[in-house]
C-alpha cells in the first residue's frame, strides 16, 4: 500500500475535525454564543441602539477576532489529549497535511460563525442596511481576513497547546499577531458600514489582506513541521 | 581552559571601552556640536537617542530572527541562546525607544501618546509581540521544545515587523519625521555626524551586552557542568524552571 498524498491525508483529517465537531459540538457553539453575548456587552457598554461607520466596523471586528480567540485556543487540544497528534507522526504522511487540515478546519469555523454573527449584527446593532452589493462586498473582506486569521491561528495554536498557560499564550500571542488583519479589515469595512450609504472600498486594503495572508502562509508552511516533532 | 568562555570573554574590555568613547563622543557632539533645530528647539535633541535606540532593537530582532533560523536548521542551542539573548535585549532597547519616543511627543505635538503616529504605534505592537516571548518560553517545560518553539516564535515575530509597519503606516497620514529617507537623508552635515556617532554607538552598546550576556551565560553553564562533575549525580542541584535556553543536558 503506498503512503497517501499529503492533500488526501489533509482531506481526512479535515473530514476527523468536522465529524468530532458535528458530534460534539463545542468551538462553534461557543464562538456564536460569545459573539451574541459580546453584541450585548456592547449595547450596554456604548449604551448605543445603533452603531454605524468606524463604530460598526469596529465592534464587528473585535468580536470577530476576541471569537476567534476561543477557536484557536481549542483547535488542537482535542488531538494533543486524546492522542491524535502521536497518531499523526506514526502516519507515513507529510506534516503539512496537519497545517493544512487545521487550517481549513479553523477557516470553515470562522465562516460558520460569520454566517450567523454578522447576520446577528445587521439585526441587532447595525443602523444602516446595507445592499446585496454591499454584503458582497463585506463577504470578500471577511473571506481574506478569515485566511489570516486561519493561518496565523494553526500557527500559534499549535505552539500554544504545548504550554502551561494554553489560553493565556493564544491571546498573548494572536492578538498582537492579528492586528494587521485587525487593521485593515476594520479599514475596509468601515465605508462599507457608513450611514450615508456605503461608499468605495478602498483597494489598498484587500491588497494588504492578500499579502499578509500569502506572506503567513508561506511562513506556516515553512515552520509548522518544527511545531509537530517529537 | 573551557573555549567557549574564552570565545565570548575575549575583547569584551576593548569592545567596551570603545562603546564608552564613542557613545559619549555622539551624546557630546549631539549636546554641544549639532545646531538646535529651528522647529522644536532643544527637545529635538532625544532624537540622538530615540532613533539610535529604534533602530538598533529592529535590527535586533532582525538578528534574533536570524539565529532562530539558523538554529531550526542546526539545532545547535548555540543558536538558541544568540536569539534569546538578541531578542530580550531588543525589548530593554525598544522599551526605551518608547519611553523616549514619547517623551518627544510631549515635547512636540503635546501629547504624552499620539495614535495618528504610526512609527510609535507600530512600536508599541512590536514591543507588546516580542513583550510575550519570555512567558512562551517560560511556559514551555521540556527544554528541547523550549527552545525549538521559542525559535519559531522568533521568525514569525521577526517576519510580522515588517509587515506591521507597512500597515500601521498605511492606515495614518504621515507626520512622523522622515529622518533617514530614501535619498540619503534630509539632516543637515553637522546633524548628521553627531546622529550616525549616536547610532554607531548605540550599535556597540548593544554589541557589548550582548557580548557580556553572552560571556555569563557560557560561563555559568560551565560552572554548572564543572560542579556537577564534582558531585555524584545524585547530590547534583535540581535545576528550576527557566526561561533561558540551557546548554547543557539537564
């Protein structure tokens, strides 16, 4: 029998991730609670009915990125317990299939909650309601900067699940790390977002999202084997 | 004789006197020799060390990023200690370029912090990045792994510097002044002998402790190493959790 390629090992332990997800259901349901209950804190906290412009675009991206947080922080845990990572090393199977698969993994997470949280933000903060262009267009924003965070969060996930202090590591070390993305996702949707009608989305920012995403990408895939030795 | 000690401690007197002179010379030169400027006065003159500070604990992060590289293709813990060491130091010099930088700000905008700032806010995420490589460390028990992480860690954060500045810097207007732009500068002649002192010595000092770290480090590894020879094995003192890479096997 011949060792199976590294996009079919992928696939299969992105088709494990999904299963344990679909029957224990814990990253995304926590990742969707957290975002509505952060949408409240909000309400209360700029005690604001409605927000709009560079105040929308920024509580969605803090609530994005601080839920996004509670998946990286579990994105390994179940496999470094349970066995999954020694289980990994003994497959004949280049080690990038295990970056990979966390990270689609991690991507269609971020994708799920978002299908339901910003939905949930229109409805609950939002003041202007944007367009079929519009949605569109946020869709695209939100896709690259998932990318990054995706990429970047398989990265510090896996160094974090291998320290004492696993939660504190993943926040330390992802927050400063997404802050680009942070940057110019927030950048971008806030013209989007505005009162006065959703204006142009400025083109240097999806540019900078593609950049940091390929640039991360490259890196994860350069260094991820050195995070799974043992 | 052990070789490596001898390795780090040799020149380190010359190398410090060096620092000395000529650090002293830049700050002398930039107090009494380069004009005032004409815009801010004399509060212009940190500008002698903010800048010098800045771009030496780049550049020493740039440097522990490297040897982190070299120590993933080694393994040579070596290696390991040059990144750890380049990288905390780094974080002392960079605390500084903030401490300055904001002290400047007050000086010339008024303000203690300026956001619309993007040279001092991409800093302050340099600092608070590279401010978590300690505890990473330290929260990683088995030393091979340590420093196996920390050095993954180090060429991340050593790849994102770049990055974040160019999007902290696209998302303000410039007014950070472009002190070193790409025709070679703007700084008048006398200005600039006095900058390029500063920043050559600022360059050696961070040479000198890193030299010196470097130099204690072996050397108390030695000691460690000899007292254990000393001692039977099972008198030999237990070794506490640690953040700095070791060289010998525990």
């Amino acid at each position: 029998m011949s060792a199976p390629s590294t996009l079919g090992a992928a696939r299969a332990v992105f088709a494990k991730e999904l299963l344990l997800e679909r029957r224990a259901p814990q990253t995304l349901i926590a990742m969707t609670l957290f975002s509505a209950t952060t949408y409240v804190v909000f309400h209360f906290a700029l005690n604001r009915d409605s927000v709009a412009g560079n105040l929308a675009s920024g509580v969605l991206w803090v609530t994005i990125t601080l839920a996004s947080l509670l998946g990286i922080g579990r994105l390994f845990v179940s496999d470094r317990d349970e066995g999954g990572l020694e289980a990994f090393l003994l497959a004949p199977v280049d080690r990038s299939a295990l970056l990979l698969a966390k990270a689609a993994a991690l991507l269609s997470f971020l994708i799920a909650l978002e299908l339901v949280a910003v939905p949930l933000f229109a409805l609950l903060l939002l003041g202007p309601t944007p367009s079929v262009g519009t949605w569109l267009r946020l869709a695209l924003i939100l896709l690259l900067a998932d990318a990054g965070i995706a990429v970047v969060g398989t990265l510090v996930g896996a160094i974090a699940v291998q320290t004492r202090a696993r939660d504190l590591i993943t926040s330390l070390l992802a927050l400063p790390l997404l802050l680009p993305v942070v940057i110019g996702a927030a950048r971008s949707t806030a013209p989007l977002l505005s009162e006065l009608g959703a204006g142009t989305l400025p083109s240097r920012w999806p540019v900078v999202l593609g950049l940091y995403d390929l640039i991360f990408g490259l890196l994860a895939y350069a260094l991820f084997d050195y995070l799974v030795e043992d | 004789m052990p070789t490596s000690a001898k390795l780090y401690g040799t020149r380190l007197r010359g190398l410090a006197i060096a620092t000395f002179v000529i650090l002293t010379a830049g700050f002398a030169l930039a107090a009494f020799y380069a004009p005032i400027e004409a815009d801010q006065g004399f509060s212009q003159k940190i500008f002698y060390v903010h800048v010098p500070l800045a771009i030496v604990s780049l550049c020493g992060f740039i440097f522990g990023g490297i040897c982190a590289i070299q120590h993933l293709r080694t393994g040579d813990p070596r290696h390991d200690l040059r990144s750890y060491t380049a990288i905390h130091q780094s974080l002392i010099f960079c605390a500084g370029a903030l401490v300055t930088g904001s002290i400047w700000a007050k000086a010339a905008w008024g303000q203690w912090w300026v956001w619309d700032e993007p040279t001092l806010v991409s800093f302050l995420i340099v600092f608070l990045l590279y401010a978590t490589y300690q505890p990473l460390r330290f929260s990683i028990e088995d030393p091979e792994r340590q420093s196996r992480y920390a050095s993954v860690f180090a060429i991340v954060a050593g790849a994102f510097v770049p990055l974040n500045f160019a999007a902290v810097r696209l998302a303000n207007p410039l007014i950070h002044p472009r002190v070193l732009n790409s025709s070679g500068g703007s700084l008048p002649n006398d200005m600039r002998v006095a900058f390029y002192t500063c920043l050559v010595g600022m360059g050696l000092l961070f040479i000198t402790l890193w030299k010196y770290e470097m130099a204690s480090k072996h050397t108390r590894a030695q000691l460690r190493s000899l007292r254990r020879k000393l001692q039977s094995d099972d008198q030999a003192p237990v070794q506490g959790r640690s953040a700095a890479p070791r060289l010998t096997a525990p």
